[in-house]
C-alpha cells in the first residue's frame, strides 16, 4: 500500500514537471516567432544613415532657398 501511494505521488510529480516543461516549450517557441517578426519589421522600417543624409540635405538646401528669398523681399519692402 506505501510502495502504491508513493508511485502515485511520483507519477503525479512527474506529470506536472512534463507539463510545466511543455507550457515553457511552447512559450519559448512563441517568442522566437514573434523575435523573427521583430526582425523582419526592424529591417523594413528604419533607413540607412546615406538615406537620412540625403534627405536631410535637401530639406537644408530648401530651406536656405526660402532663407534667400525672405532676404530677397526684406530688401524690397526695406528701400
């Protein structure tokens, strides 16, 4: 009767280490999919430093374009 109780003890242990070992397993699986998607967004959403360069570059040269042209009509409106 104590060798029955014991191997229902252990049996029991045993089944809820493997289901507790499953529910990890899974949720480890979970988040490698979502750590790839992660990936995958971050590669599709953020630009490269040349690109930031250039488009920062034209936004200045526009700007000093409309600096210029303000100067142009201060001058007008000044004499």
């Amino acid at each position: 009767m104590e060798l029955m109780l014991w191997n229902a003890a252990l049996t029991g242990a045993l089944a809820l280490v493997g289901w507790f070992a499953r529910t990890m397993w899974a949720e480890v699986q979970r988040l490698n999919i979502l750590l790839n998607r992660t990936r995958e967004e971050v590669a599709r959403d953020y630009v490269t430093k040349t690109t930031v360069h250039a488009d920062m570059s034209r936004v200045m040269d526009q700007l000093k374009r409309l600096d210029e042209k303000l100067d142009r009509m201060m001058e007008r409106f000044v004499k």
